[in-house]
C-alpha cells in the first residue's frame, strides 16, 4: 500500500486486518490528514490514521499524516507479531476544544499504539509531535480482535527505539505502559529508548534507557 493521499477520513485511514501467517504486508509512502471528528471510539470504532491488526508481517514506514482524532491513534497495531513501524511522521492535532482532562479518559488517544496480544513488536526511528493523550502507548486489551481466544490481550517485548517526541505535548505524559484491571494483565518486556521521557509504567521488567 503505497503512495497514497487521504484526507478527512472518518475511520481509520488505511487498514488492514488478518494479511495471514507468512503474508508481508508494507505501508509505505503514504500521507494524508484526518478529520478531527471520527467515529465513536468505543470498542472496535477506533478511528486511526494507519492500523494493521491480526497475523501477518506488517512494516509500516515511510509514512506522514495529520491526526486530529481525540479518539484514535495516529499508527495502531492490533495483536501483531514482529510488526515493524520505523520512520513516520505522525503529528496529532487535538483540537483545543478537547480538554485535557477529557482527553486523558480516552486510552485510544496516542500517536502509536500498541494494543492487545501482540509479540516482538518495533517502533523505531518515528516521529511524533503535537498534541494527544500519549505520544507512545502499549496497552492491555480484552476486546475480541486485541485478544484472540486462549490468548492474554498483553503486549510483549515492544520496543520503542530512538522515536523522536520532542514536538509533542502529552495531556497524560509521553509514553504510557498500561495494565488491565486484573492481575496477569501487564505487558511484559517493554524496552523505551531515547530521550528522557515523562512514562507511566504499570508493566512488567520494563526497561528505559538514554
């Protein structure tokens, strides 16, 4: 998927669900600008920039787009395994409108989420600036297509490497590594590095570095 201009979606901008096993699905190249109004964000209404879900081997890169969903992400990925998400420009623009203390109710609302069941995941070399809940975010989620069943809707050994978030000003804080509600619902292994960074951190064996 490559090269294309989209502008003033509602939904997610570019998806895909389930390439399946041994499939290499590359999004690249593409740039566009969202609406600031999507969908109603409740479980599987998210709306989002990019997001890619499921089995299959996804890299997503080279990509540049305007999110203005405070419901949504700019990049998610869905319970993957060894996705590869480097060199985006992703600029979330919030209106002003949203407060803060309503934007930091929504978990949806990060430049790049990672969410569910998901393995070995990379996020490396991106860029993200403007304003949302969360620039960076691996969360736990029990939603059907986040946690497949006999699964544990926990990310594992996510990497957030060398991203750049110096133009972005979180309402919660700049990386956020969240738990579920009950215990065994922590994402495990998750290693930040880069600047310093404001990170919420509710995982397990979780490692930052410079």
């Amino acid at each position: 998927i490559r090269g294309n201009w989209i502008e003033g979606s509602t939904g997610h901008g570019i998806s895909v669900s389930t390439a399946g096993i041994g499939c290499v699905v590359t999004v690249e190249g593409n740039t566009g600008s969202t609406g600031t109004i999507g969908r109603n964000g409740l479980p599987g209404n998210f709306p989002d920039a990019i997001r890619v879900t499921g089995d299959g081997s996804y890299i997503i890169q080279d990509n540049s787009f305007d999110c203005g969903f405070p419901n949504g992400a700019g990049i998610r990925l869905n319970a993957t395994n060894g996705a590869i998400v480097r060199r985006n420009d992703v600029d979330m623009n919030v209106d002003s409108s949203v407060g803060d203390a309503a934007l930091n109710l929504n978990l949806q609302s990060a430049g790049i989420v990672v969410q569910g069941t998901a393995a070995d995941n990379r996020i490396e070399d991106n860029t993200v600036s403007g304003r949302a809940r969360v620039a960076l975010s691996v969360i736990y989620s029990d939603f059907a297509l986040d946690k497949p069943v006999g699964s544990s809707g926990t990310p594992t050994g996510t990497r957030l490497e060398r991203n750049d978030l110096t133009g972005f000003a979180g309402s919660f804080g700049d990386v956020d590594v969240r738990r579920g509600a009950a215990a065994g619902q922590q994402p495990a292994d998750t290693l930040y590095s880069g600047r310093t960074a404001a990170i919420n951190d509710e995982g397990l064996r979780t490692i930052a570095t410079a």
